[in-house]
C-alpha cells in the first residue's frame, strides 16, 4: 500500500459528521495568537482555528488551540470546527445546533510576565441550554470578538474532565497564576463515540481542575447499517455441507479515522485519505456435526464444537487498529489533538449477554437426541470481523466469534431397514421427549473429547 500521502492536500472531499443538526469538520490550519516569547515560564502559544471558507464555509472553532511550545502548528495539528446544520434533522423545539456566547469572563491576564507581548484568556458565557467547550485567548486585554467561538447545545455533549498539563506560566511572574489543561472524555455508552474536540480548560493556578461543569465533549452515535442474517441450514438430503447457505455481511459499523489507529497511516494521513472506516460483520453457519439414526428409537450423538474466539486474538486486533472490541477504547493520537472514548453496540460485537465469551476459547461439547430413522445436522453462527479504509483496503487484523447461543438443528428421513414389526410394537414408537444430559444413553458415534469441555446440551425429537 502506498502511505505517500500529501500532507498539504485539502481536506475537500470529506463529508462532515452529522448529529441531528450540528455538523462536524476539522481543520489542519490555525493562526498564531500569542506565544511567551520574553517569559522565562516554560515555551507554550495559543492558536486560533481558521477553517479556510472556501473548503470549511460556516465553519467555527469550539475554543483556542494550547500548545507546550512555541513552533507552528500549521498542518501538524487537527482540531475540530463546527457549523449549523439542517434543522430538519433534529426534533421540533429542540432549536439551533449552535449559539455565540452571551458574553466572556476573563480568567487570566499575563500582565508581569515579562512577554514580548500581551495575552488574555476568556471563558465563554453560553445562553440557557448551551455550552462552551473551550476558552479563547486575546493578544491584549479586551475581549474576543463574539464570532471567534460557537457554543454547542447541552444535548449534543456529555461532561468530561481534564486531563493532562499542557502549559502553565510558572516562573513567569505574572500577578496572577495560570494553567492549561487537554480535555478527556468519560466512558462511552455502548453504540456511541464521545471525543474532545481539541480545545482546553484554564484555571486559576497549578492545580488540575476537578468542578463539574467545567469541561465538556461532543457525542456521536456510531452509525450502523444491520441487513438479513444467512437463512437457517435445512436438510433437503444426507449431504450437510450442502445444506450451509452462503456467508452474509450482516452489519456494518461507520468509524470516524480519529477512532482507528491505522498502522500504514498518520493520524493526518488518515485524515486526507481514509476520514472514515467500515467495520464488518460477517456471518456464516459452519457445520459442529452430522448423524445418522438408523435404529427405531432415540438416539444420542456427541460432537465438539470449536471457538474461533480468544483472548490472544483480541489483543493483536486491538494492537493493529486500537479497536476493542465489546468495552469502551480511547484513541490519542500525537498529531491530533481530538481524544475520543468509543464502544461498539452490543450486539454487534455478539455481547448482548455476557462480554466473557469473547475470551472463552473452550470447546464445548454439544449433544443432540436424534429421532428413529432420521439424518440430523447442527450447525453453529460464526462471526468474523474486519476493519477497512475507505479505499476499501483491510486495516492489518480480524476477528472471529462463534456463537454458542445460535445452535440450529434440523434432520430428515433416511430409509428404514427392512425388518417385521407388530402393530402393536408399531403404535408404541412415539416420538421422543426431550431429555436431559445426564439421562442420555452412553452409546455414542465418537469417543469423548480429550480438550477441557463444557456441556451444551441440544435435543431434537422427532415431529
């Protein structure tokens, strides 16, 4: 695969993400509002996002770019923009995706620091309903224009918190102490992808800012398109391969490239060539074992079914795309200041009941009561999944499930032997009751598996 990318490429083909009526881009270019060249505090400058109009029309930043030294940011970091969207999109009364702030409290000035130049840090004031998702700094001490930021309604965010240092004017001496802090998402629910757009929270001080309310992160769901599952095996014969139908992509996951940790790519790469990936469901039925009862009562037959599922399989997917699969990932990236906390849903990722089977790799043992005179076969659902680009090449790794819920028998007639049997014996061959395990009889087509097992018991009877 070639990875030449031209890192200078616009961003133009693209589509923006869309939650109900907001619209999510992001932008590679940023202009310099101030750095603390003349301070003896550690190197650190602010960035103001600058979507160019004609690729990003409409398009605002969430809050100012922090930044640990002083050297251009320009197409080395991305960041977030948004816009208005159609307003069709959302519920009736839910309103405007987006607002300008009410007004601005300044939080920090550098005044005394010793800079070559002036530096003020403003926190966002949103209406009723909204909320700012990050601050805004000025090269002097009036506030920013009311266009330099949008605030996002509540619904379209969840609560985060701080995480990391990235700048803070210590040894500066200005009046008053001051420090910057990234933003990282909570946990996300299952089916949603919560990410930090790139922006940071400020505060009074050293320490890390721990208040509710004081830093937030957009949500998405992870969009998913679900088709018809593989039709059922019927035996219409003794042939019971003949009976598995074709494999079927069953559902397919949308993933923004901030979720994916793509090997052959940077994260600006990723970016220009690949903005989203597919995930893949793909589901086949695989045959756990045939029989054949040609006697005039129930019979008993045994097989092993095997777990395409482990734990050491997990780990490599997880380690070539950063996807986990079943529990909640977060994604960094060192060129990207979005964060992001995703889970896939639960039923694509075959978790609906218990996220342990992923790391079952038993095998199980599976038994099925045959009726008299009759050909049976079980069959199991396996899953296999794969991530690729939107060139449609595979990102390096899979996944296989098989389900141990979906076993599926179904038999046919064979020929009985020719023998002589009474009316009377005749009327008292009835139909099997399903029976336990434990009370089957030990006659059995193959010995007993050698492998630890666990019993999966399955009983067919006879219509």
């Amino acid at each position: 695969m070639n990875t030449q990318i031209n890192l200078k490429s616009p961003i133009r083909q693209m589509e923006p993400i869309a939650v109900e009526n907001l619209l999510i881009h992001f932008t590679t270019e940023f202009h310099r509002i101030w750095d603390n060249t003349g301070s003896k505090s550690k190197p650190g400058s602010f960035w103001r996002p600058t979507p160019a109009p004609d690729l990003l029309p409409g398009y605002f930043p969430l809050g100012d770019l922090a930044v640990s030294g002083r050297h251009n940011v320009n197409e080395q970091q991305v960041m977030a923009v948004v816009r208005e969207g159609d307003p069709q999109h959302t519920d009736a009364g839910k309103g405007p995706a987006l607002s300008r702030p009410e007004a601005y409290q300044r939080v920090w000035s550098d005044a005394g620091s010793g800079a070559n130049g002036d530096c003020s840090i403003w926190q966002p004031v949103p209406p009723q309903g909204y909320v700012a998702l990050g601050m805004v700094c000025s090269n002097d001490n009036t506030q920013p224009s009311f266009n330099a930021v949008r605030c996002v309604r509540a619904d379209l965010v969840v609560a985060a918190s701080a995480a990391s240092l990235i700048w803070s004017d210590q040894g500066s001496g200005a009046a008053r102490d001051f420090s910057t802090w990234s933003v990282t998402p909570p946990i996300a629910s299952a089916g949603e992808i919560y990410f930090a757009p790139g922006t940071f929270i400020g505060t009074k001080g050293y320490g890390k800012p721990v208040s509710p309310g004081t830093a937030y992160a957009l949500r998405m769901p992870i969009p998913i398109q679900v088709q018809t599952p593989p039709a059922l095996p019927e035996l219409s014969g003794h042939d019971a391969s003949a009976a598995l139908p074709p494999a079927r992509i069953t559902q397919v996951v949308r993933l923004p490239w901030f979720a994916v940790n793509d090997p052959a790519l940077t994260s600006l790469a990723q970016l220009r060539t690949s903005p989203f990936y597919q995930m893949e469901r793909t589901d086949r039925y695989v045959l756990v074992g045939e029989g054949k009862n040609n006697t005039d009562v129930n019979r008993a037959f045994r097989w092993k079914a095997h777990r395409t599922q482990s734990s050491g399989m997990i780990r490599r997917f997880t380690r070539n795309t950063g996807i986990d699969i079943g529990v909640q990932w977060q994604s960094v990236t060192p060129a990207s200041a979005v964060i992001c906390s995703a889970r896939l849903g639960d039923s694509f990722c075959n978790s609906d009941s218990d996220t342990d089977e992923w790391v079952n790799s038993l095998d199980a043992e599976v038994i099925a009561l045959v009726g008299p005179n009759r050909f049976a076969a079980v069959y199991l659902m396996q899953s296999d999944y794969r991530v690729l680009r939107e060139d449609g090449s595979q990102v390096e790794g899979h996944l296989s499930f098989t389900d141990m819920d979906s076993l599926h028998l179904t038999d046919c007639p064979v020929e009985p032997e020719p023998k002589t049997v009474s009316d009377t014996e005749s009327e008292k061959q009835t139909p099997a009751e399903p029976v336990k395990p434990e009370q089957l009889p030990a006659a059995q087509p193959q010995s007993e598996p050698q492998l630890p097992t666990e019993s999966m018991p399955l009983t067919g009877t006879v219509p």
